[in-house]
C-alpha cells in the first residue's frame, strides 16, 4: 500500500500519519526528516540537498525522491509507505511516478485533508510554546492553567516566529503555489480522496480509514 496524505500547514497532517501508520502497518516518511538525516549523515545525496537548503531553497525533486528511495532501500519486510505532506510540486510528483514505474508499482491513494483558511489560521498563531521547558500550548484548544504560563515548569509562553499571523500567511501562500496543483494532478488520475479536517482528530481518521478500506 502506498499512501500520500496531504493538506496545507495546520491541516493535522502530522497526527494523522501517526494514526493511519499504526493501523495498517504502513512505514511513515516526513521527507523534511529524510533530507535532514541523509545531510547529518554526509552522504553524496546529503551534500547535494545541504547546498539548496542552506540557501533557503526548495530541494528538487529529483534529490527528494532518491533520498527517498534511499531510505526505504535500508529497509526490508514494509507493508507499506505513508508520504506524508510528499511530493509538495508538480516537480516531484512527475519524478516519484517515474520512480515508482521503474519499480513496477504507483500510488494507492492520495488523501487531502481539507480545512478552511481562517481555521487554519487560528491553528497555527494560538500556539503558545514554553522558554523554559519547551512544552507547546494553543489559546483555542490547549490553554494553561494560568496564562502565559507553563503548567508544568512555570516558565513563560510565547509566540514562535514562525507562527506569527505574516509566517503563517505566507505558508498557506507558498501551499496554494506549489501544492495545491499537486491535489489537482491527483484528481485527475483518479486517485484522489478529500475528507473533511475542521472536525474531531477521530472523525478525519474515520474518514481516511473507509477510504483506504475501499480501496
């Protein structure tokens, strides 16, 4: 089985890997993770991406790919793989349906977690982290005992900066350019599920489940 979960930033993408990788035994691949790994490890691949990374730029797709295919041939014995927020252009899903050809197997299914923007919004800026012990918070959905307050260590909460209102605006811009198109490719194949994500983390599961299931 391989799956691909997408959805733009605070869709609960994340959580939900957790979940649908436990249930069918599927290997979870976060392809930020990957990249990270093979640049500590300091392989020919790793040094390649490092040099796009370390300029601020998107990794092609094409060093994305084989990093992942590199991962997944250290492995044996997988039931599956869950891409998770992967491939996020155009570029990179053309390059993993070649990959994936030349192996003789595709993609099973494509699911997007789909949640309106001012939802999203207000995921992504109430988040609330401690500076002492690093314990994270929301105003909405996980408010301390005591306000900007940690409950646990008694350290001060504040606003990272990458979930200040102009961050999460122009991450939900760069989704809408560049992966948004992906969801379209998958459509158009045929393969393409979208459930709804503004509800319970237990519903948006029920709705992935029936859709792998009848699948």
């Amino acid at each position: 089985m391989l799956i691909i979960l997408l959805g733009p930033p605070g869709a609960g993408k994340g959580t939900q890997a957790e979940l649908l990788a436990a249930k069918y035994q599927l290997l979870h691949i976060a392809t930020g993770d990957i990249l990270r790994s093979a640049v500590n490890k300091g392989s020919p691949l790793g040094k390649k991406a490092r040099e796009f990374m370390d300029k601020g730029q998107l990794v092609p797709g094409e060093i994305v790919v084989q990093a992942v295919f590199e991962k997944l041939e250290e492995l044996s014995d997988i039931p599956g793989v869950l891409f998770d927020g992967f491939p996020r252009t155009l570029e990179q899903a053309n390059y993993l349906e070649r990959a994936l050809k030349q192996r003789g197997t595709g993609i099973d299914r494509a699911i997007y977690i789909e949640v309106p923007e001012e939802e999203l919004v207000t995921r992504l800026t109430g988040r609330r982290v401690c500076r002492e012990c690093a314990s994270s918070y929301h105003l909405k959905f996980n408010q301390p005992k005591v306000r900007n307050v940690c409950d646990r260590c008694g350290g001060e909460l504040f606003q990272r900066d990458d979930d200040t209102l102009k961050t999460v605006t122009e991450r939900l811009e760069v989704f809408k350019q560049q992966t948004a198109p992906v969801v379209d490719y998958y459509r158009e194949l045929g393969l393409l599920t979208v459930v709804n994500g503004n509800t319970e983390i237990s519903q948006v599961f029920n709705q992935i489940s029936a859709a792998l299931d009848q699948r």
